[in-house]
C-alpha cells in the first residue's frame, strides 16, 4: 500500500504543477504580446530616419544679409526662478509677436538665471540673434543642438521683452537660416 499512496501523491502533485504552469504560461505570453505590440506601435509612431530633411538651410555668401522672421523661430521657453505660471505668461507673449512656442517648463538644466538666458545651436545663429534682440540683459550660450530651435531660460529679475523689438530682422552673419521644410502639397512635386 506505500507504493500506491507514493503514486497517488506523485499524480496530485503533476496536478498542481499543471494548474500553476498553465495561468504562468499565459502571463508570460500575454507579456510577451504586449511587449511586441508597445515596440509596435512606437516603431510605427516615430518617423523613418532619413526620409527627408529635417532642416533646409540656405548658407550665405560672405557679407551677404538674411532675413529671419519670427514665424521661423521655435522657441521653448523654461522658468529657472521661483516665480509661478512666469513661462505660460512669456510663452503667450511670444505667441502674440509671431514666435512659434515649443516647450513650456521648468529648466530641465536646473541652471541659476538671473534675468534670460538664450541658448542656442551658435551664438551667432539668426534664431538665437532674434530671440535675444527680446530680451534685455541676456546671456547668450550655446549647447550642441542639432535644430535651429532656442531656449529661452527665465531668471527671477525677467520682467518681460523689450517693447520695441523687431520680430523680424536683417542679420549678416555665416551661420545660415535654417526652417523645418514645409510639406510638399500633391500637385507640387516635380515629377
């Protein structure tokens, strides 16, 4: 009879084995399903690298003037003082002088601004020159971005743009004016 209570325990225990492989089995795989179908959906949502350019920049001939105009310019615009609600009220304003408005936070760099910091992709770049004619007592720095966007960076003495400032402007510079191209409509594309 010890064999038989062996065997019978032995069948019990396969049992439960079966009971807790099964559900275990369809957890993994219905992870495994969703991990698949996030990768999915995120592969399908972000842009094809190299599908066309990201910017379309016209270099200039020495000496030779461009134009840079504020719809050209995407500015994100951060608050580094202590001062509530400081950049939704300046990215309105720079709304209302025909800036386009990227990003509206907290410095994520954390950085100690007195007045405005203007940061950029070259101190001399046209967007960068515009953003800060904005501004008085600026600080101008340059970061290794790879897009003609600026930071505008808020200190705790900001208290608004210049009143008179161009929001559009000739600037003679090497550094080109570089936009996001366009969309090409149907009928546009030559062929």
């Amino acid at each position: 009879m010890a064999w038989d209570d062996t065997a019978e325990q032995r069948r019990i225990r396969r049992r439960r084995r079966r009971r807790i492989r099964g559900p275990l089995t369809l957890a993994v795989l219905l992870g495994l399903v969703a991990g698949a179908g996030w990768f999915g959906w995120h592969a399908v949502l972000k842009a094809i690298p190299g599908a066309g350019p990201d910017l379309v920049c016209s270099t200039p001939a020495a000496g030779q003037t461009q134009r840079i105009s504020a719809t050209k310019v995407v500015v994100n615009v951060y608050n580094a003082s202590k001062i509530g609600g400081l950049a939704e009220r300046t990215a309105t304003d720079l709304r209302q002088r025909g800036f386009t408005v990227g990003t509206v936070a907290n410095d994520p760099k954390k950085a100690k601004v007195k007045f405005a910091e203007v940061r950029g992709r070259a101190k001399d770049a046209p967007e960068v020159i515009l953003v800060a004619a904005q501004v008085a007592k600026e600080k101008v720095s340059v970061d290794n971005r790879t897009d003609a966007s600026v930071d505008l960076v808020l200190g705790t003495d900001f208290h608004g743009f210049v009143t008179k400032a161009p929001t559009a402007m000739d600037v003679t510079t090497t550094v080109p004016v570089c936009v996001k191209p366009s969309p090409t409509a149907p009928g546009d594309a030559a062929g």
